[in-house]
C-alpha cells in the first residue's frame, strides 16, 4: 500500500510553492472536488481542469498571500483526513482572513479519486466584503 499521508503532504507542499502542475498530476481524471457551500468558489467540480478553473486559478488571481497549511494528517484505508488553517487576504475588499479547514482526500490507488472541504465559510463571507 503506498504512503498516502506522503503524498497529501506533498500537495500541500506542491501548492504552497505554486507548483500546480504537480498538484494537478496527483488527480485522478475524473477527480470529484467538492469546495464547500459558502465558500467563494463552493460547488462540485469534475477533473483536474475544472479545478484548475474553477478553484486554483480564482485563488491565485484573487487572493494575496492564500495558503493552506496543514497542522496534522490522519489516514486509515484510502482516505487522508487534513486538519489546516487557511489564511490570505482577499484582494478586492483588502480584508484578512484565518480559519481552519477539514479536508477529507479519498484515494484510488495513486490518486485522488474525491477531495471535499470543510471550513467555517462565515469567517471566509467577512474577508470578500
């Protein structure tokens, strides 16, 4: 069974250096990503290109400083559970935010076959007005 915890790491690590590509490389091609509803870009999206799209590019264009950082990892199976915070400042409003997140990463062997997010999309509403 391969290292799934390893790999969720090196997501974030990957993104956090901008190196998308390598994120995108680790999602399956018909990946199911689910962004919270309340959060900016909340909804499902289907593939890599999708979350590219619809998540990636809207928060490297519209936000300053975003990152996701993982405090703990824990695995059981195919499923690696992160417990981060998130924090960045939203450009159009020139408002903060921090908050914690819960995302839960389902794995089919080596990739990503479903991601959904879990955060307190209030606190993330405050920093868009």
């Amino acid at each position: 069974m391969s290292n799934h915890s390893a790999t969720v790491r090196g997501l974030y690590e990957a993104f956090a250096r901008g190196d998308v590509p390598n994120v995108l490389g680790v999602l399956a091609p018909d990946v199911s990503w689910t962004e919270a509803e309340g959060f900016p870009y909340g909804g499902t999206y289907s593939g890599p290109q999708a979350v590219l799209e619809n998540v990636f590019m809207k928060l490297g264009s519209e936000w300053e400083g975003f990152a996701a950082v993982p405090q703990q990892l824990v695995a059981e199976g195919d499923t690696v559970v992160a417990l981060g915070t998130y924090s960045g400042k939203y450009k159009a409003s020139g408002k903060s935010m921090r908050v914690p997140y819960v995302h839960v990463w389902k794995f089919k062997g080596d990739k990503v076959q479903t991601f959904v997010q879990h955060t307190d999309t209030a606190v993330v509403q405050r920093a868009l007005k």
